[in-house]
C-alpha cells in the first residue's frame, strides 16, 4: 500500500461471504474477500470506490460508514 491513505470503507455481504473495501487517495480501491474457509482473493481495482459499491449493491447488504475526522 505504501504511503496511500484510506479515504473510505466499505463491507458488502452475502450469505457466507464478506466483501471489504478500503478507497485510497490515489482513487484506486483494495478489495478483499472473505469466504466460509477463509480470505481467498486480495485485489488492487481500478473501478471507482463508488462503482463497486453500487455493484455489490445489486445482490448483497452494503454498509458504508460515513468518516468523520477526530480533533
């Protein structure tokens, strides 16, 4: 990851599968799912934070906390 930031989260789930999304400052977007025996996939995407989430959006619970910055 380098010095990229995360700007923004997200969790998409469905039935025994979890998807985390983590949006850097660069625009880019981590993706990591988890299944019922575990992480199996870890991917750097390309697609906007916002485009993926309207994708799992479709077939899947989505949560996306809003930040808040912490004085």
């Amino acid at each position: 990851m380098g010095k990229r930031k995360i700007v923004c989260t997200g969790t998409a789930k469905k039935d025994d599968s979890t998807v985390f999304l983590w949006q850097l400052d660069d625009g880019a977007t981590l993706e990591l799912i988890r299944g019922k025996k575990g992480f199996f996939s870890l991917k750097e995407r390309h697609e906007g934070f916002q485009v993926l989430v309207d994708y799992y959006s479709r077939n899947a619970k989505v949560f996306v906390p809003k930040l808040s910055s912490v004085a």
